[in-house]
C-alpha cells in the first residue's frame, strides 16, 4: 500500500485547484490519489469499516463543495483534506449511539509505541519527527494521554474512565501538555 | 491521596481555558459533542480562534499524515456521485491515476514538497480563445507565491486548458535542469488513433514540437537546445492531435485540444 503513499502537496494542490473549477476529471483523479489515505485517517478515529467510508463519502461532497476554500498559501493540500476527514471523523464518533468501549489506558507506563507508520515523504517525515521529539519532552502520563487523545479522539471523560484518574487531573494534564507541546515546537 | 501537584492541577479545572488551549483541544480532539459544536460555531465567527485553530492543525499535522493508507471498497466512488446529484459512473477513468510511476516522478520534480502557493492563481480560468497560435489568451494567470521560506524552490505552473475551459494539463517548466514535468488531468484515447504532440509556441514564431505527451499519466520532457533558447514568457504550450508515425513533427497538423501562454517561468 505504501506504494499509493501520495505525498506531493503540490499535484495535489493542483487537482484542488481544478476541482475548486468544477472539473470532475480532476475530482475523480482526486480522489483516486488520496482516498486510501484520508480512508486510514478516518479508521484511525472510527474503528468501524463501514462508519469510515460512510464518513469518506461525506468529506468528499464536503471537498467537492469547499475546494475553493483552500487556501494553498496557508496549508499543505494533503494536510487540509486530512484535516477534513479527522474532523468528520470525530463528528461521527460523537454522534454514535453507544460508545463502544476501548482499552483501558495505563497512565504509569513507559510511552506505548502508538506511532504512525513510516513515511514516504521526508517533509511530512519531519514534522513529525519533531512533534514527537516535543512529546517525548512532556511528562509520561501526558505523553500516553495526547497520543490516545489525537490517535483515537477520546474525549475528557473517556480518557478519565479508562484511564481510572480524576477528570480534572486529564484536563490539567493534557492542557499543560499542550501548551508545553506549542512551546516546544515554536522554538 | 493526591500528592500537591494533584490538588493543584483539579483546581486548574475551574479556570476556563484560554481560546489557545481551547483550540488545541479542538484539534486534539478531547471535547465531547457539545464542545464540538462550540468551537466549530466559533471558527466559523471568529477569525482569531479560526486562526489558532489552524496552528495547532499544523502542529499536528505530522501524525495526522503519519496514517496507513487504505483503499476503500469499490462502492464509495459511485455513492460520492449520487451525492453530489451525479451519474453513478462517470466517463473518467480515475484508474489510470494509481500509477506508481506517476506518482512517483511527479514527486521527484515536486522537491520543494509545499510548493503550494503556486496553484493560486490556477482558481479562475476564463474562456479560452479560438485556436489561433499567435494571438493567445491566457487562461489563468499564475501567481507568484508568497515568500514563505520553505518554499523558496516553488515554481510556476502553466495551465493547458481544453476548449471547455477545463485544464487538459498542468505543465511545470523547471530552466533550471531543462526539465518540463507534464501533468494530465485523464483523458480518453483518440478515437483515431492519433496520439497528443507538445509544441511550444514562442511569440509571433513557429511551433516546436516536444515530443509525445501522455494523456493519462504524468511525466517529464527533456527539452531540447533549440526550444530552451525559444523558452521565453509570451509563448504558449500546446498540444495537438497528431499521427504517431514520425513524432516529433516539424509541424503541427492535426487539431489544438490544449493550450496554456507561459505567464512566468
């Protein structure tokens, strides 16, 4: 699959552009080159196959509609459509009936290997890289909770049931470590 | 028993966050359903909290692009046209974008990755004008982007617009390696067999030829001398319908189906 790991902003900003057109041609190839990924995005979010492609479904009529709000001088091409899918994605999982419940989260430990899989692209290779050395900054607990916060868009009291911590503990934990994060990463 | 710092961080609790940890957590995706709404209602109203929105989107982009790639079932595309009020099935054939070849040589030439500004000004074609060679209409201006550091290598683009306004090709002309990357938005095979010649049309002279240009995968045209001397803003790209047989031409022959002036290089 790594093979279809499409990473060049550029085309893809390109294809944006003739979308924010009206070109369906350009739409189809869109899609055909970034689906797979902005499909991995949502499932990290929605476990459910068939909830994450309805999702899909939603963040492409959502793309077709608004490409001409994407401002290239702003952000990356891939980053705005990923960041799209993530949303709807969590939308979605607030809006689930009954939240299924998932692993309890063990606050103590060392720093689960939660991390995204390697990257083509060396760009996108560092952010990351530097996100995670911010991370690796911060404090154990508040490592475990952003990490399970962003990679499965657990609420404030999900991560205090499953982690077994007050609420205002997780709160206060993970908006210092946010701030720490920001502070880090604008060095 | 909570030791100090436990007691201190509950009664951080109370304090409402401030709009940049309230953005944070947006994008961390921590707030319940409710929260949600709040926040999306004020990016939507509030540009200052839009804006810190997008920061922390950018901070944590490097996971967000860190997921695996999965392909969906065959059933979304068609259900994402019935949305959008289509035909189930289109006449494109998204297909021939999987190529790994392609992706892969467009990244080559994409080096400097967030090239992003430079599709500015690809947003508004207008009408393109009959198919006289000399006398060319540009179909989109192309802007230069704005100086962000990363960007420094951006280069512009130069839009290869079909009679309906829709682009045929993105052509990336790069001088300094004499280099041209030709991206095709896919299209059909002639009906006739002939395949798609690029000529480059400079100022008031006679058409070049390049060469064969694909209409369904990416990739990059060496230039030769003659058309790298001719290369010059004011010329036009275009590309023509010719018989296979004894590519490149001297001259074109056959019907322009694209064509874009070269606005800056």
């Amino acid at each position: 699959m790594a093979e279809l790991d499409v990473m060049d902003h550029d085309a893809v900003a390109a294809l944006l552009a003739q979308v924010a057109n009206g070109d369906q041609g350009a739409f189809a190839s869109l899609y055909e080159s970034t689906s797979g990924r902005l499909l991995g995005i949502c499932l990290r979010v929605l476990s459910d196959r068939a909830e994450a492609e309805d999702v899909l479904q939603e963040v492409y009529v959502t793309v077709w509609n608004k490409a001409s709000n994407f401002d290239a001088g702003r952000a990356r091409a891939m980053t705005w459509l990923g960041t799209i899918a993530r949303n709807r994605a969590i939308d979605r999982l607030r809006a689930l009936p009954a939240p299924y419940s998932r692993a309890s989260i063990e606050i103590a430990e060392a720093t689960p290997d939660l991390g995204p899989t390697p990257a083509a692209h060396a760009e996108i290779a560092d952010d990351r890289i530097r996100l995670n050395v911010c991370l690796d900054k911060l404090e154990p607990r508040r490592q475990v909770l952003i990490r399970t916060a962003f990679f499965e868009g657990a609420t404030y009291e999900e991560l205090a049931s499953r982690s077994g911590s007050p609420l205002g503990s997780i709160k206060s934990w993970i908006r210092r470590g946010l701030m720490q994060l920001r502070a880090c990463l604008e060095q | 028993m909570n030791t100090p710092i436990e007691q201190f961080d509950d009664g951080a609790e109370q304090i409402p966050p401030s709009d940049e940890v309230r953005a944070g957590e947006y994008v961390l995706g921590v707030l319940d359903a409710d929260g949600r709404r709040s926040a999306q209602a004020r990016i939507a109203n509030e540009s200052g909290f839009a804006a810190l929105v997008h920061e922390w989107e950018q901070r944590f982009s490097g996971w967000l692009m860190g997921a695996p790639v999965v392909t969906p079932g065959a059933h979304v595309w068609p259900r994402i046209r019935s949305r959008l009020g289509w035909s189930p099935v289109a006449s494109a054939r998204p297909g021939v974008w999987n190529s790994v070849a392609f992706w892969r040589g467009a990244a080559l030439l994409a080096t400097a990755a967030s090239v992003a500004a430079i599709m500015i000004g690809l947003q508004s074609p207008g009408p393109v004008a009959p198919p006289v060679p000399a006398v060319v209409q540009a179909p989109a201006a192309v802007v230069q982007p704005a100086p962000v550091a990363e960007e420094a290598a951006a280069r512009p683009v130069t839009v290869l617009a079909r009679d309906d306004g829709n682009a045929g090709w993105i052509a990336r002309i790069d001088t300094a390696t004499g280099k041209l990357l030709m991206v095709p938005v896919p299209s059909p095979a002639d009906a006739q067999g002939r395949v798609n010649e690029l000529w480059l049309i400079p100022d008031g002279q006679a058409p070049l030829s390049l060469g064969f240009v694909s209409n369904e995968k990416a990739h990059t045209i060496v230039m030769p001398a003659s058309v790298r001397q001719a290369l010059a803003i004011g010329g036009t790209l275009a590309v023509t319908l010719e018989p296979e047989q004894g590519i490149p031409h001297a001259a074109p022959s056959g019907p322009i189906v694209a064509k874009g002036g070269i606005q800056q290089i």
